[in-house]
C-alpha cells in the first residue's frame, strides 16, 4: 500500500500541533511497564504495532533513509529515527504514529500500551538524552476552549505534545492560522524538548513535551471574538505519571539478568540443600578417584 506520508514543507495540516487532550481532567493510571523492556531496534520496535498502525514498516523506513548516520545530540540512529517517526505526518491519521500513540496514552485501559512497550522504551531513551528545556513555547487549536478549564485549576496532558517556540510558526495556516476562532496555548514548561535535529520538518521549531505532563491554568484570557489565549505553568504531579529518565536496559543487559538468576538458584542449592550439595561432592570424589591408577 502506497503511503500518504506528507513530506513537503509547504503542504498538509500539521495535527499533531492541535492534538489537544479533550479532558484534561481526567485522573488515569500511570504509564508503566515499557521502562522494563530493553531497548531495541525501531524495526523491532514496531512490530506489534504493524496491525495498529497502517503502513508503519514503510514509515521506518523512510525515518531510518532521513536520519543522518550520525546523529545530533549523541543519539543512536534508531533513537534519531524514532523521534523522526513520531513526527510524521499522514493525510490518513490510522498511518500516523503520534496519532493512534497519543489516542492509546488517553485510554483508560491501560492494557491497550502493551503493543507500544518496546516503540514507548526507545523513544523516551532518545528524549531521556536531550536536555530538558525551562522555555516558553505554544501550541493552539481551533475551536473555544475557555470555557472548558478554568483559571487556578490543573489538569493533565496524557499524550506527548507537540509545541513551538515560534510564535510566527503558529500563524502559518498549515498550523493554527490566523482566522476563524481560535485557542492558542501559552505555556511555561521545564521538561521540554529540542526535537529539530531529529524531526521530519526541522523548519517547524518543535519543542516536544512528553507524554503526562502536569499543568496549572494560570488565566484564560479572551483576545477578540476569535481568539482565546490560556496560559499554563507546568508543575509536578504529586503521583509519578510517566518514568522520564528510565534505566538503560538493554538485551546484553537481559541476558545477564537471566544469568544472574541462574547463579542465584544454584547458590540457593548450595547454602539450603546441603545433605544433596554433600552427596554430589561425595560422588564426585569417588568418580576422580576411580580414575587415577593406584
């Protein structure tokens, strides 16, 4: 199947900037269990989401062709491209990765993540290694959103989310335009991410906040009958949402975790099971002796 991937600069709507989390109220159940997994390669990352995600094989492919082969940041190539795959966009939001990733991260059944495990573990990886900026940035949607959140209240955005620090980018109609009304996001954040060495449309400035991030609505503040502005601080949530900086695992990793717990048994024969551990050596010496000629 042809894919519908828009990789011109000048074309296509750019959603994921107005991927907005429709309740932001909401209380779900931390991200967890992907931090356990080794980190592996993207093409063995997406294969669970091969029926999940359409044409996902060929957009790895296309991410590993765009990736440098040495990328900025001291990233691998997959990490890179990882972060390359996320930022795709599609005329068909099912080939969309942060599409159907982000509507899984807002699901309530948490079960749903276990495809995305392995693509979850390398992408927070690579982000895990860019520095986390305190910078103001902004991200907007059509439609009125004021009336939804209040002033002093926080709320929480489950899915990764898409901002600029360039305002003039938002403007631009392939984002939030400048007619028809309008909610622009005005935000404080300090976990930040500089994704533009590592993004399809490097000219777009992103700055990608990961998924469950906490915010605190500081004012809602109608700018004209179009246009609203809601300014946000980022905060901590009193509950770990999400692991940001999780452990590197790796296979080699794995494979010395099994090793250990082999080495664990065996002492665990040892120390406990001494009358067995006692006849085993005692047979062992009888067989030596049998062997050496008297």
């Amino acid at each position: 199947m042809a894919s519908k991937y828009v990789d011109d600069q000048e074309s296509g709507h750019r959603q994921r900037f107005s991927d907005i989390e429709e309740n932001p109220r909401r209380k779900l159940m931390p991200i967890s269990g992907f931090e356990k997994h080794p980190i592996v390669t993207l093409e063995e990352a997406v294969e669970p989401l091969e029926k999940i995600v359409e044409n996902v094989k060929n957009n790895v492919a296309w991410a590993k062709w765009k990736c440098t082969e040495t990328p900025a940041d001291n990233l691998t190539v997959n990490q890179s491209a990882a972060i390359i795959l996320y930022t795709m966009e599609s005329n068909c939001e099912k080939e969309c990765v942060y599409y159907v990733l982000n509507s899984t991260l807002r699901d309530e059944d948490r079960k749903n993540l276990k495809p995305w495990f392995l693509y979850l573990r390398l992408l927070m990886s690579a982000l895990a290694l860019l520095p986390s900026l305190q910078i103001h940035v902004y991200r907007g949607v059509r439609g009125n959103l004021k009336s939804a959140l209040k002033a002093g209240e926080q709320i929480i955005w489950w899915g990764f989310s898409s901002c600029t620090a360039d305002l003039i980018v938002l403007s631009n109609d392939r984002f939030l335009g400048s007619t028809g009304v309008r909610t622009l996001f005005s935000i404080d954040c300090k976990t930040g991410k500089d994704i533009k060495s590592h993004s399809a449309f490097p000219c777009e400035s992103e700055i990608l906040l990961p998924a469950a991030r906490c915010f605190q609505v500081i004012a809602c503040l109608p700018q004209g009958p179009d246009m609203n502005i809601i300014q946000l601080k980022e905060i901590e949530s009193p509950v770990k949402l999400i692991e940001l900086e999780p452990g590197v695992v790796t296979k080699l990793n794995s494979i010395a975790l099994i090793n250990r717990s082999f080495l664990l048994h065996i002492s665990r024969i040892w120390f406990h099971q001494p009358k067995q551990v006692k006849a085993m050596k005692q047979q062992h010496r009888s067989s030596l002796g049998k062997q050496i000629p008297s």
